[in-house]
C-alpha cells in the first residue's frame, strides 16, 4: 500500500470513529466509571522501510478531529526504541497478527530509577522485563503482517539512558497490505462494546500523568519537528498554564515589523508562546526540540561554557523577538492584535532533556545573556505533572 493511501485510510477510519465514541459519550451511552475518557487529538503516520506505522496522540476531555502529522523514519526499530535501529535482543517476537494491551515491556531497566523520570509508568502494575534485553522490546518475524498496541507502555535502555513509550493505540503493518485487510483490522480492533482508542483515567494526578505520559514520548521520539510538538502543546494548554503558572499565553502570535532600526529583513516575527506574567505583562517563549542527537547543549570549559550552534541560533532568535517590542509601533500593533503588553520580558528557550542538560552549565553558559533562560523538555513535564524534583545531571 502506498504510504499516501494508508494516511487517508488511517485518517478517514478513525475520524469517524471517535466522532462516534463521542457523540454516544455526549448522549449518555458510555459508561466510564469514576473516571472520564480523554480524546487523542493527533494521528502521527510514519513510513519505515518494510512497514507502515499509525499512532493516537494526545490526551484531551472533547473529541474536535484529528491533527495528522506525517513522518519518516529509518527503521521500525528506532520508532519503537526511541535510540536506533540496530537489531534488537527483543523481550517478543512479533509473527502473523497480534496485539498487546495493558502491560508494561521493559528491556533491562530498574524501574525505580525509569519511574524518576516517567512518573506515568506508575499507571502500568503488569510489567515485563527483559533483563538481558537490548534495543527494541519488539521484533517482527517473517510471517509478521501486523501488530496492535494498546493502553501499554514500551521501555527501552542503552548504556545508562532510558527511553519510555506512552501508548494509546498503535497499528503496525507490514507495507504489501491491502485496502481490504487493513479495513478489517480496523473493524477488529473496534468490535465489541468496549470503546477503544480512549484514555479513561480519574480526574486530577492519574489525568495529568497521562497528558505529561503523551508529552514525553512524543518530544523523545528522533527525528519528531518542532511543528508536532507545538501541535501538542497547541491542543493541551494546560501543560503550558500548569508548568508556568499563568492563566492566558498566545500561541504562535504573528506580529508584523511596523518599525524598526532599517537592518531588520523579516516582514514580522512569529515566537512560539507569549505567556502572561502576574503583573499582566506577556514573556516569551520558543520552543525547540530534545536534542535526542546531541550528548550536551553546552561545550567549552567552565569560563568559556557556551552553547551548541543551534541552541545559540534559539537564543539569538529570541533576542530578536525582543528588539520588536523595543519599539512604540510594534508594541501598539501587539496590543491592538493579540490586547497584550510586553515589556521588559524573559525571555525562555525550551531545549533539550535530562541526558544532555546540566543545571551548572546552564548557569554558566547564560551569564552573557540578558534575561534568557533555558528549561528542558523532562523538567516542564514534570512540573506539568506535579513530580518536579531538582534534577542532579550527571
């Protein structure tokens, strides 16, 4: 199947039945217990070399489409890993058609220190561990033709990093499958009575472990754009008024340039978040990526720290987008637009995670920049999720 078809198959299937699962949820006819069932709200299609991969993301209380995001990777095994794509010593095997639900897999991990990191693992008590496991928990047969994972968690370790899977619903199928054998396994995996392809979680600690859960897997996943993860915290803006403790912030705000000091090229500025203060004046934010690629942000000694070329890029940027707002025109534009004032902001990369980001060197290499900040991907969805714990970096 070509990888365009599969897209608008996957696409079309699952829109229309989460449109249904809600408007049975809206009048009445499902019966979640003491819980509430959260919606995904992205749909990440990805093409491997042999195999076509689907996957539900997000986490939110009103079903309002799907968001599809396509992407390309390597292998099947670095998507399901999240390091690389060497043959892994799997903890199963995947032949024919199978599935899994409800269950933790884990590949030679202390699950004490992997829960540190991944509070939501706490949700999985099934778990299985590979002790002498290495690179992706799953390995597909010969015979494979397709695999379903659903509700489950995937753990994966090399050296001493640790990589962790959150997972609603994810298809995996073997390129050669026809229209008709992948309409029937939608129609098998969302027979019965049992709605599928939801969360039902209780209110409050278990709900914010699931989005935080979402949001980890998605920002350590390789290659994944900036696009998708401001996706992500586009349609969850909890994340962004839990962790900053602010009750409005603008997303992705487009502001023309109305004046400026004549060396200025760009028609306006575009940064990711202005997130209100108390005093009712607006920071701004610019979201990055992990940096799953990269061992450290920083290089250079102690005196000298400083950072990798493209975190230095994210800082110049968001020096830039504070000049805009030095001048009278623009700061008006911005207030008659978006009914903001900016004045005198902080400025705050979001860049990298626990593997490369050490606390120290963050002080050290900032001390030449006025009002700049940085903060991980790990440590903003720890506050999000209420399991902020100072971080000792390595």
């Amino acid at each position: 199947m070509l990888f365009e078809k599969f897209v608008t198959e996957t696409e079309s299937w699952w829109t229309g039945y989460l449109k249904h699962i809600a408007a049975q949820q809206q009048s009445g006819n499902t019966d979640s217990g003491d819980g509430i069932i959260l919606f995904p709200n992205i749909l990440l299609v990805t093409e491997c070399q042999n195999f076509l991969i689907a996957e539900l993301l997000g986490a939110t209380k009103y079903f309002k489409g799907l968001t599809t995001k396509r992407h390309k990777e390597t292998s099947v095994y670095r998507y399901l890993s999240q390091f690389d794509d060497k043959p892994p010593q799997p903890l199963m095997r995947m032949d024919g058609h199978t599935g899994l639900r409800f269950v933790c897999l884990a590949q030679n991990t202390d699950f004490e220190v992997a829960q540190k990191r991944f509070p939501f693992i706490e949700l999985y008590p099934s778990k299985l561990n590979h002790v002498a496991g290495r690179g992706s928990v799953l390995d597909f047969g010969e015979n494979f033709s397709s695999y379903c994972v659903e509700n489950s968690v995937l753990i994966n370790t090399q050296e001493n990093l640790y990589r962790c899977k959150s997972i609603l619903e994810l298809l995996i199928v073997k390129k050669n499958i026809s229209r008709d054998k992948l309409i029937n396994l939608f129609k098998d995996v969302t027979k019965g009575a049992e709605v599928k392809a939801v969360h039902t979680v209780a209110q409050g600690k278990e709900e914010r472990l699931i989005v935080g859960g979402q949001f980890q897997s998605m920002y350590l996943l390789p290659g994944l754009h900036e696009t998708t993860i401001g996706e992500f915290i586009r349609n969850h803006p909890e994340v962004i008024q839990t962790a900053f403790q602010t009750s409005h912030f603008i997303y992705e705000p487009h502001l023309t340039w109305l004046e400026h000091d004549g060396n200025v090229t760009d028609d306006a500025i575009n940064p990711d978040l202005l997130v209100q203060r108390n005093d009712g004046s607006y920071d701004i934010y610019d979201l990055k990526t992990a940096l799953l690629n990269k061992r450290s942000i920083f290089r250079g000694k102690r005196r000298r720290r400083r950072f990798i070329d493209c975190v230095e890029e994210g800082a110049a940027q968001l020096a830039n987008y504070r000049e805009y707002f030095l001048y009278p025109k623009n700061r008006k534009f911005a207030q008659e637009k978006y009914g903001i004032e900016v004045r005198d902001p902080q400025l705050i990369l979001v860049v990298g995670n626990w593997d490369n980001v050490n606390h120290q060197e963050i002080s050290e290499a900032t001390r030449r920049y006025k009002n700049i900040s940085i903060i991980d991907f790990d440590t903003l969805a720890h506050i999000f999720m209420g399991a902020n714990e100072e971080h000792k970096s390595r």
